[in-house]
C-alpha cells in the first residue's frame, strides 16, 4: 500500500534534491557570475549541484606536550 504525499515526514523536505527549480538554477549562476539579467530564463544550462559531506566524528586531539610528561611522569613513579 503506498503512502500518501501528505502523510510524508517533515525531513524530508530538507534532504538533497538532484533537480533545482529554475529559482535555484538562476541563483546558483549569479553565484557563478555567469548570469546576467538580459538573458532569458528559460533554456538555462545545467548547473552541478553536489551534496556537501557533513563531518563526521572528530578525530581525538594528539596529546600536548605537557600532558605527555605527566602521564610519563605517572607511568615511572
């Protein structure tokens, strides 16, 4: 049984869309300098639209030097 397009999640709203809406293909070549306002806005050229990769975990900060003599320190005596 399908789902109704109303009963669908709010997230995914928000998710990454391959295909931009003419708006976005516009401001996406203002971004790009490559459009101008006496150009029409049909027949627009394709637009690369990647998603971002979100960062993962952080990787653990290496040890200062301070805080390795004192845990050297510890170890000996």
């Amino acid at each position: 049984m399908s789902l109704h397009k109303t009963l669908k999640s709010k997230n995914s709203l928000a998710r990454h869309r391959n295909v931009l809406s003419r708006a976005e293909r516009v401001e996406k070549l203002k971004e790009l300098d490559k459009w101008s306002d006496d150009l029409s806005p049909f027949g627009l050229q394709k637009v690369a639209h990647r998603k971002v990769a979100v960062g993962g975990k952080e990787k653990k900060q290496a040890k200062t030097a301070e805080e390795a003599a004192a845990s050297e320190a510890k170890k000996e005596g």
